[in-house]
C-alpha cells in the first residue's frame, strides 16, 4: 500500500489542531464557492455516477483508501477489522446507480426533479423543481460512521455544499469516504469539508451556522434542543434524537427448523458495529411459555458469541465503557446467583468481550451495548409492548422472527404502536437505502421545492 | 431471630482497634475480613448466594465483593427489621430508587469511631476549628449519611453551623446570604473555620459569589473539605478548576483544600494525602483509607487487580461495615498507586441512553 492520506481536510490536521471563526469563515467560503462552480452545475445522472463509483472503489480490495481505511480503523475507531469490513461492504453495496434511482424516486416522485421542473404521471397541469440548500452543516454523533456518510450521499444529491463536524476522535472513516470522493472527482471532493472538534465550542459553531442553510445533528434530545435554540431563524433544522430498537421471536420462529440460522442471524445484529447504532438491538424477546424457549435462545445466543469473537473480535473499549459492562454484570450475578430463576448471565471470560442477560421481567432495559445483549422472555408481544411503553416514541427499528402467517398481524400491532421500521432479525443494523430515517423523508426535508403552473 | 453476638462482638475489638491507633498488617487484616466475610454470609442470603456460586477462597482479595447499587434492591444487612433504628440513603436524584444502608445504636457507635479517628488525623490533624457545613442540617436531611457525618465531626467544637437548606423539590441549595455574612461571624483572631460541602454546592456557591464578585477571607488557617459528585445538580467542573475557584473565593492555600471519598454503603471513608506529583510535577489527589479498610483497583475487563498506574474500578473492603456486608464494588473509576487511589472523574451515566446519547455532540 503506498498511499498516504493528503491534508485536504480540517480532520486531516489531527486532534491537535485549533481553529479559529475565521478558519471556519473561509472554509465556508470556499465550499460555497466551489459548490456554485463544481457541484450545482452538475446533473443527478453525473452526480450518481460519481458516488456509484466510489462505492464501487470501496468494494475492490485493493482500493488503497479502503485498505488504509481497514488497516488503521481499529486503533482510529476502536472497532476491529472485521467489523468495520462488514460495515462498510454492506454500505457500500447497497450505494449504487439503481439504488440511488429507487431514493430519488422515492423522495422525489421523478429522478430528474432536482434537475428542472418535470412531473410524475400523477401530476397534472404542472411541473416541480427541486432545489437542495446551498450549504448543510452536519452535526455528527460520532458512535458510528455510516450515518454520516450516508448524511455525505443526500447533500451531494442535493448539490449542497457540506461541513461535517465529528465529536472528538470520531471523524475517521467519514473523512477516508470524503477522500474518496476527492479521489473520483477532486472537483466534488471540494465541497465537502471535515473537521472535528469537542461540541459546545459556540463561537465555531455559531459561525458554521451562520453560512449554513440548513443544519442536520444527531444527539441526544437535550442537545439537538441546544442546537436548534442557536440557530438563525431562517435556518432549517432536521434532528434527529434518542432512538433504541429490540428484536421480537416468536415460539414458532425458535422452534422451528431455521432456529440455527435465526442464533446466527441474531448475532449478525449485535455484532454489527458492536451494537453502537440506533438500529442495534438492545434486547431480544423471546416468546416463550413453560418450555424456556427464551433461556435456550439465550444460552444459544452465547455459544454464538463467543465463536464469533474469534472471527470477529470486538476490539478494545475504553475503561469507561468497560466500567459500564463490568458493573452491570457484577448486579446480574447477585441477581443471577440469588433469584436464578428469574435472571442468569452468559458472559465471555477474562474480557468484556460479550455478555447475555436472561431475564424474565419484560421491562425494556437499555443494554451497555458494545455486545451486551438481553434475552426476555415474554408470554406475548402485547407484554413486549407493555413493557417497552417508556421508549415507545423512542423505538426506531423491531427486528422479527416469526412464521410466515404471524408476520402480517404482528407488522400491523408494531406499526400502530409505533415502531417506524420493522425487518427480519440479522438484517436490523443493515437498512435499504430507501431506508427513512426515523420513519422521516430523506431527501424531501432537504429541498425547497418550485411549483410551475402551466 | 439473628443473633447480632458475633457483630456485637466484632464491633467491639474493631472499636477497641481504631483507639488504639495501630495499623493491620495484611495477615492481620485479612484474617479479620475473612471473618467478618463468614458471619455476614450467615446472615445475609444474596451475600451467601453471591459467594456459594462462586469457589470457596482463602484470601481476603477474592471474597465475593456487593456491588454498591445492590443496596438499592436488597436488604443487605444483618440487623432484623426492628433494629433498624437509623438508615443511610445514597445521594442519587429523587427519581432513582437510592440505597439503604441501616444502621442501629451500635453500628452507629463503630461508625462514629471510624469517622472521627481518621477525620481527625486527616482533616483537623486535632486542631480545634469552627465547622461550617453546605448541606442542609441532619433535621432537614435526616438520611444523609455525609450530613450526619458533618453534624458528628463538629459536635465536639461546638456544633457545626449548616447554611444549607432543602427545598421543596428536594434539592440541596446554600443560603447564600447566611455565607455572605459568615466571615462577620467569626471575630478576627479566632479558630480556623473548616468548610465542608459537596462538589455541587461548592459550584452553586462559587457561582455566585463570582457573579457578584464576592470574595470571602476566611480566618488564617482556614480549611476547606470537598466529596462527592455532582449527580445532575450542578454543572460539572474539573476538580482543578473547582480548587483553583476554591483558592481565588475563600483565600485558602491549594493545600488547605482536602478531598473525601465516602459513599452512604461504607462505614468508613478515604482522604486525599495531599502527597501526590504526576510525571509533569502537577498535583495529584491521592486517596487512602484507615488502616480498618483497604481499596484494591480492579481492571474491568479481567475482574483481576490492576497493576501500580493502571485504571481499574473500586472495591473496598471496609471492617467497620460490620452490620451490612464488607466487601463493596464500586462503579468509581480509579488509579491504583501502591495502596493509595486516584479518583477518575467521570461524567454519570445516564440511566436512559439510547446510541445517540453515547457520544453525541461532544
């Protein structure tokens, strides 16, 4: 491998680095002014083919960013080798000419939309245009990158120039895909910056706001709230707050032929990005009755987690994290050792590698993550719901294991409840890219639209 | 009905060994953990499941630790429900259920004998001094197990002047006028005062003071005693900062600033030696218990002491918590250096947090 990463970016100057508003001024600066003369002239077909590419440079193995990407993103990110490959093959897959097509129909009722003004077959006696702001400011979480890269894709398919700014240590794989996308086009790459500094620092941020259109963040409720209270009142703001999801398996699911795969497929979802997303799953209920299906997908779940920690490592947490697992199990050991019939933990030994709590209370619990996952037995999923009522505005994905012919009931109960996205257990933390984000438009908050009656 | 005998017992020749002023040696100590660990087993069953699923040890380093918020689930205590005349509640925010730490007449008497042996070593090192707490009164906060703590140390200097109060939210807050008013009080030439109060009224009361430009000189030889955390009740300050606004506010010398470690579980509680440089000659807090109780640092990820400079979480393993159980697990984050600790703060996690509060925005 014989690249190095140039300093195209903010990020690029390591964590050291201190900027000033006027840093910040001029770099906004110029990504509006390359945006008008790079990006807004630009039409959605090149536009596609452009990303299309990059994620087909991400899928070659010897692409040297991805490689620089997979050889330095465990010590960067924490996450190991293993899962940072899965993660981002599976986003880049998905990122391709077709899939692109199906989100801007989708979002936009006509590929071209963004383009001039055109109408659907549905739209008689006129035409819209829709037209994306001229710079986004993205206020990054952090935890995992694929929101933010994803975040990277809708601006330029808006044409918006964009400012990424990542929690502390955070901004690495998102800023190796803005390399990429330097790569493909330099001209692109350019209208993107990334840099990443502790939040909270208003006189940056105030200015960052202040040339921004539009401003997207991540966070928690609290946070968003601070944000948006700062921002100018004609800048718009899309947040987007605490989300938790949890699997559903029904006795048929467990009992069933696939069991095996379904264990496997379940791991799938607390391994992916150790569990750090919002679509990862917190718990999995397991319907059950006097046959302990739920101790067995329990003990089941464990076996699976501890082989996979051979192949795909968890990696190395930081002590406080670390602290968090620990703690919570020394509780469920008393727990586990004085009530065994209501609680029992599987745990990875020497490490805090991996960790399965069994219990019976349906109350929703918040998991430590980072592979830490809790197997509740239930009667019912009205009992799932009762007992996750407290995060019920909350609940972003419910991963499903049922029959055939239980599906379409159990769909309807979640959808009603609240649920804004439910897929098949082991695909939770892998979402099409039609995929709305909590149960919101995609490119549609974007873009201001222009009506032309004819 | 338990027969407290063997406690009763126990309590007596601990209390006849922190008068004494000697130290433990580490056989010593560990035979009288080892001891004490059996009789608590007997009488208290999530202890004896906890160590019965575990193999049987012979050292006093293995014994089954209780973490700390078990206190909040279980009654862990030898004392029967009618001895229960006094309990301790944890300090968290009134919407978390808080631990219960009982106590009767006699394991209040060995508390009261740890406390003052070792404040008075650390603390007053046996001046006489006049007391001036933050918190509330033990009439306001009944419960408190530092409140009560403030109230004993002072009663024997003639009381210790509360200036906090609880309102009807149940928060703690300082009568800031009363404070503003305290250096009036005190006639030039008199004791030394010994301030104490937790780290969030320190930052409600600097806070203040700094808006309104108010300084306070406290009389020469003035003391000043901060523990605990925040728990949501202030904004949080980096314990270098909160000193450094100690020392600007108050006139007092960064060695006058002495730091407790305590919790509402234990019976005993750690001081900072004031003795510590790290690699750059900045100061560290180092912390230490009585010779009666000893804190070993554990690497969270091998549940195996961490070695001297490594970050591990607390276990302490307190004698004078001869009523409820001995062995403590913490959810504090520290540095072991040789059998002193260093405090790691941290921010407290959040009962709800869902991916996006992990990290978000920071």
């Amino acid at each position: 491998m014989n690249f190095e990463i140039p300093n195209y970016f903010l990020a690029d100057l390591g964590p050291e680095a201190e900027f000033t508003e006027n840093m910040i001024t001029q770099a906004a600066l110029t990504l509006r002014s390359n945006r008008e003369r790079f990006l807004a002239v630009r039409d959605t077909g090149a536009i596609i083919r452009i990303i299309s590419r990059t994620a087909d440079n991400w899928l070659e193995d010897d692409y040297p960013i991805r490689e620089i990407t997979l050889e330095k993103g465990p010590a960067e990110t924490g996450f190991s080798r293993a899962t940072i490959q899965a993660g981002l093959d599976h986003f880049f897959e998905r990122l391709n000419g077709e899939t692109l097509e199906d989100l801007l129909h989708q979002e936009l009722g006509h590929l071209k939309r963004l383009d001039g003004p055109c109408a659907s077959r549905w739209e008689t006696g006129k035409e819209s245009m829709a037209s994306g702001p001229d710079m986004i400011t993205h206020i990054a979480a952090g935890n995992i990158p694929i929101p933010t890269m994803f975040s990277i894709v809708l601006g330029l398919l808006v044409r918006s120039a964009q400012f990424i700014k990542c929690p502390i240590g955070s901004s690495f794989i998102p800023r190796m895909f803005a390399h990429s996308l330097y790569d493909t086009d330099s001209k692109i790459g350019s209208c993107i910056e990334v840099a990443e500094w502790k939040g909270g620092n208003e006189a940056l941020e105030d200015t960052l706001f202040r040339h921004s259109e539009c401003v997207t963040a991540t966070g928690s409720d609290k946070s968003l709230d601070v944000i948006q209270h700062r921002l100018p009142a004609k800048t718009r703001f899309l947040g987007y707050g605490h989300q938790v999801s949890f699997g559903y398996v029904t006795k048929e699911a467990i009992s069933g032929y696939k069991a095996k795969r379904l264990i496997r497929d379940a791991v799938d979802d607390v391994v992916a990005w150790n569990q750090l997303g919002c679509l990862s799953p917190h718990i999995f209920y397991v319907e059950d009755d006097a046959s302990d299906w739920a101790l067995m997908f329990a003990r089941k779940l464990a076996e699976e987690l501890e082989r996979r920690e051979t192949a795909d490592p968890r990696g190395k947490i930081s002590k406080e994290a670390a602290a968090d697992i620990a703690s919570r199990r020394a509780m469920y050991e008393v727990r586990a050792a004085h009530m065994p019939n209501s609680s029992q933990q599987w745990c990875s030994e020497g490490s805090t590698a991996w960790t399965v709590i069994y219990e019976t209370d349906t109350l929703f619990q918040l998991s430590c993550l980072n592979r830490f996952i809790y197997v509740k037995s239930t009667p019912n999923l009205e009992e799932v719901l009762k007992g996750a009522e407290m995060v019920r505005d909350h609940v972003s994905t419910v991963g499903i294991a049922a029959a055939e012919d239980e599906k379409e009931d159990i769909v309807k109960r979640l959808a009603r409840w609240g649920a804004t996205r439910i897929c098949p257990i082991g695909r939770m933390q892998k979402p099409p890219l039609t995929w709305r984000h909590d149960g919101r438009p995609l490119l549609s908050d974007l873009v201001r639209w222009t009506d032309w009656e004819q | 009905m338990t027969d407290l005998g063997i406690f009763d017992d126990f309590a007596d020749r601990l209390i006849g060994l922190i008068r004494s002023g000697n130290g433990l040696s580490d056989d010593e100590f560990g035979a009288l953990a080892l001891e004490l660990h059996d009789c608590q087993r007997g009488t208290i069953g999530p202890l004896r499941s906890l160590a019965g699923a575990r193999e049987q040890v012979n050292q006093w380093r293995e014994l089954a630790a209780m973490p700390a918020a078990m206190f909040k689930e279980l009654e862990l205590t030898s004392l029967p429900p009618a001895q229960r005349d006094h309990v301790f509640h944890s300090s968290g925010t009134t919407t978390q259920a808080s631990s219960r730490h009982y106590h009767n007449e006699d394991s209040l008497r060995l508390y009261e004998a740890s406390l003052l042996w070792w404040f008075g070593r650390n603390v007053t090192r046996d001046e006489a001094m006049c007391f001036v707490s933050l918190t509330p009164p033990v009439s306001a906060a009944p419960n408190s197990s530092l409140v009560h703590m403030f109230e004993r140390v002072g009663l024997e200097s003639g009381g210790t002047v509360f200036l906090g109060q609880v309102d009807a939210g149940g928060a703690w807050a300082v009568e800031f006028n009363r404070l503003v008013e305290l250096p009036s009080g005190i006639a030039s030439g008199s004791k030394p005062v010994l301030l104490l109060g937790t780290a969030f009224s320190f930052v409600q009361v600097l806070d203040q003071m700094k808006a309104e430009r108010i300084e306070l000189a406290l009389p020469e030889g003035s003391r000043v005693m901060e523990t605990g955390g925040y728990k949501g009740r202030s904004r949080v300050v980096p314990k270098a900062e909160l000193h450094l606004l100690i020392r600007s506010c108050f006139g007092v010398a960064g060695h006058e600033i002495q730091c407790e470690y305590g919790m509402s579980e234990l019976s005993s509680q750690a001081y900072d030696t004031g003795r510590g440089r790290d690699a750059e000659g900045e100061e560290m807090r180092l912390f230490r218990f009585p010779p009666w109780a000893r804190a070993l640092v554990i690497s969270p990820e091998s549940g195996k002491e961490v070695a001297d400079g490594e970050i591990g979480l607390l276990r302490i393993f307190d004698l004078a918590n001869v009523y409820s159980v001995m062995a403590i697990q913490t959810e504090d984050l520290a540095i072991r250096w040789g059998d002193e600790f260093e405090l790691i703060g941290r921010e407290p996690m959040s009962e709800a947090r869902g991916c996006s509060l992990m990290s978000v925005a920071d």
